[in-house]
C-alpha cells in the first residue's frame, strides 16, 4: 500500500511538473519567435544617416591640414597652393590661396554612392578668373573645386581604358580612375557637364558661374549618384576620395577661395521609409 501510495503521490506530483514545463516550453517558443522576427529591425545597427567627411567646422585655427586631409598635388606642377584653417565670420574653414599654382587637399573615404548620394558643402570666392574656360586646357583653372573621385574595379575596365590609366598615372602621378569635379566657373551655364579638358576619366560639372554670388557664403547640394550616370552612363563604383582645390596654374591668375563643412548623405527618400 505505501508503495502504491508513494507511486500514485509522485505521480500527481509529476503531473503539474510536467504540464508546467510544457506550458514554459511553449512560452519560450513564442518569446523566441517573436525576439527573431523583431531582431532584424531592432538588434542590427543601422548606418549614420550622414557621413561627415570634412569637419572643418571644429578644427584649429593656423592648422595647414585639417584632421584626415592630406596634400593632393601633381607631378608637372612644381607651385602648390596654400592652405589653411581660418576663422570667417566667427565660424572655422579652410582657406585657400592659389598664385599660378595648383594643388589640392584630399581626405580617402570609402562610401557607397547608392547609399549616400547626396554630397553637401558651403563655399565662397573673391573673384572668377578671367582667363577660365572649361572647354580648353589652357583654360582648366577654377577659383573652387570639390572633386569626388572613384574607386578603379579592374574587373569593370576595358582593356583599352586600362591602358589610358596607366599612361594617365605615368604622367599627372596618382589619378583616379573617374571623377566628377564641382566648380565655379567664369561664364559656362550651370547645370553644364563636360570631359575634362586634359582626360576623359574626369567630369566637370558647373555648379555656379560668373560674378553673381562672388564674396558670399553659397551652400551646395548634388546628387553625385544621379550625376555620375548622366556623366559617365554607368552606375558609379564607391566613392574613395573627396577633395578640394583651387588652382590657376594655367592662366597664371590669382584666386583666393573658402571652403565649409562637407557632408554626404542618405536621399530623403531613403531616411523616409
């Protein structure tokens, strides 16, 4: 009898144990599932929603290279342009002075133009040069540049291109493979986009021209991935370098220009969703 007794008392005792734990599995099947459906849109950090590739803004004044910009200069041109951090109107930018000279600042970055394809700056100027012209190459100087260059696929290169990159390289020294160059010309019309006088792996494009808006701040926005297809009729590889120049090393002018915070971003349409 106490043995049946002891069987029949465990027995009950096993009985709520065993429903318990069922009822816990279930529910730890229900928590999980739900912690994998949420996981993908909570657990995964989403990227910045803007890039900021120069941060002029919060540099030192007296500085020749603000913070991850380097010198971009070229092989033929001995007579570089000046740089420097300055303060203008109580905020901190970058001043540049060219005296027929060329040379620039670059910053390497790697950004995927399909993600982030809106590039935004600020810049001013003292003067257009009389002597600019896009469509010549005695001509190729403009007091303000912002070049966005592109990553060289060799996958993606026709032989015969390839072999205009080597001897590009041989003569003006580390080139990209494309780029599109924002700048303030003399008289071209806006909105014009053109090969560059020296080499077809560039793009000028005329984001602002002649006297109107010279000595005032102008603040910029482009598209570079829709510019890049209108300009090359390819999709754009990644972004690998941004840089800024001014240079009069062609018409042996003098420029002086200023250059503000520079910052790539998602499409409205892209943060909206």
């Amino acid at each position: 009898m106490y043995i049946v007794r002891c069987a029949q008392s465990k027995a009950n005792h096993v009985r709520p144990q065993r429903g318990e734990m069922v009822r816990k599995l279930v529910g730890a099947g229900v928590l999980l599932a739900t912690v994998l459906l949420i996981a993908p849109s909570s657990l995964v950090a989403e990227s910045p929603s803007v890039i900021e590739v120069g941060k002029f803004s919060s540099g030192t004044v007296g500085q020749v290279l603000p913070e991850g910009w380097k010198p971009l200069t070229f092989k033929k041109i001995p007579k570089h342009t000046s740089y420097e951090v300055v303060k203008d109107g109580g905020v901190t930018i970058v001043k540049a002075v060219s005296e027929a000279s060329a040379s620039g600042l670059i910053k390497p970055v790697v950004i995927d133009p399909k993600e982030y394809p809106i590039v935004r700056w600020r810049w001013k100027i003292d003067h257009v040069l009389q002597g600019s012209d896009v469509a010549l190459k005695e001509g190729d100087d403009f007091p303000a540049r912002l070049y966005v260059t592109f990553e060289y696929d060799p996958d993606r290169v026709s032989f015969g291109r390839k072999l205009k990159f080597k001897a590009g390289q041989a003569l003006f020294g580390d080139i990209p493979i494309a780029a599109l160059n924002y700048i303030w010309d003399a008289k071209a019309p806006v909105g014009t986009i053109v090969e560059n006088a020296y080499t077809d792996f560039a793009r000028m494009v005329i984001v602002e021209s002649g006297i109107q808006k010279v000595g005032m701040w102008i603040d910029e926005e482009r598209n570079i991935y829709e510019d890049y297809k209108k300009a090359f009729g390819e999709e754009p590889p990644m972004i690998n370098g941004v840089a800024i120049m001014s240079d009069t090393d062609n018409t042996k002018e003098q420029a002086t220009a200023y250059f503000g915070d520079i910052v790539f971003q998602k499409s409205v349409k892209a943060s909206s969703r």
